[in-house]
C-alpha cells in the first residue's frame, strides 16, 4: 500500500492534504481523486457554483502524480426572460 496526498484546489486558498490516505496502486488513487472531485463538483453545483474542482494528487516522496479536473458549463439558449432566476433590466 502506498500514501497519496489529495490539494483541493475549488476556491481560495487551496486546501492541502498534508495527512493522505493508502491505496494498493496508483490507479486507485487517481480513480479515487476523480470520484471527490465529482463529489465536490456536485455539492457545489446544488448551490449554483460552476467552477472547476482540481485536486492534485502527491505520491510519498511529495512528487504531483496526477491532476484530476472536474467542470461544468452551462450554456443557456434562448431569451433571458425564459431562464429560471432571469432578473429584468
């Protein structure tokens, strides 16, 4: 088993993991990571938030392994008056 260190970086400051978790190989960690910043990203969305999740993983010797990015863009079509919360000019 390996420690990998999860930096949150979803708004300011960053958050650093200083304490990890163990996984049995890299790949766990990366689909791991993947998975929290979705988690993260959904949280925010509900609140309306769009903007990116990016948690940087660290391997034990503190080296960046991954970066994993998690986004959503809404595009709205159509006049403004038919978006809900549209507010008038």
């Amino acid at each position: 088993m390996a420690r990998y260190c999860f930096d949150v970086q979803s708004g300011m400051p960053p958050v650093r993991d200083d304490e990890g978790a163990e996984f049995d190989n890299l790949d766990a960690a990366v689909q791991a990571a993947a998975r929290s910043a979705a988690e993260i990203g959904t949280n925010r969305l509900a609140k309306g938030d769009t903007s990116d999740v990016v948690i940087e993983v660290r391997d034990e010797q503190n080296q960046r392994v991954c970066t994993t990015t998690a986004s959503m863009r809404i595009y709205r079509h159509g006049p403004p008056d038919r978006w809900p919360h549209s507010r008038s000019a």
